[in-house]
C-alpha cells in the first residue's frame, strides 16, 4: 500500500515539474518571438504581428 502511494506521489511530482517546463518553454518561445518582430521593425508586441503561438496555446490550454 505505502509504495503504490509512493509511486502515486512521484508520477504527480513528474506531472508537475513536466507541466512547469512546458510553461518555461513557451515563456522562452514568446521572448523569442518578440524579439524576432523587434528585429525585424515591429514594436514587439506579438500579438497582432502573428507571432506568440506559444502563448496562445498557452491560453487556450488555461496553463497560465
């Protein structure tokens, strides 16, 4: 019973640090995007410029 909990906790432990580097990583993916449109003559805000897919799969997916 005590390691079928254990090993309960440390999928959940798994899920949540997986879960939290998926966030990292579009957090990285928007900085790069924004960067690219400063680059390339916007005004950074990649919103209307079409870039920030990762942060609109982000909200779509309530991760945020």
């Amino acid at each position: 019973m005590r390691r079928d909990l254990q090993r309960r906790l440390d999928a959940l432990a798994h899920t949540a640090q997986v879960s939290e580097f998926q966030r990292d990583v579009a957090k990285v993916s928007n900085l790069m995007d924004e960067l690219s449109d400063l680059a390339s003559g916007g005004d950074g805000d990649v919103r209307k410029s079409g870039f920030g897919l990762a942060e609109q799969m982000e909200n779509s997916h309530g991760t945020k």
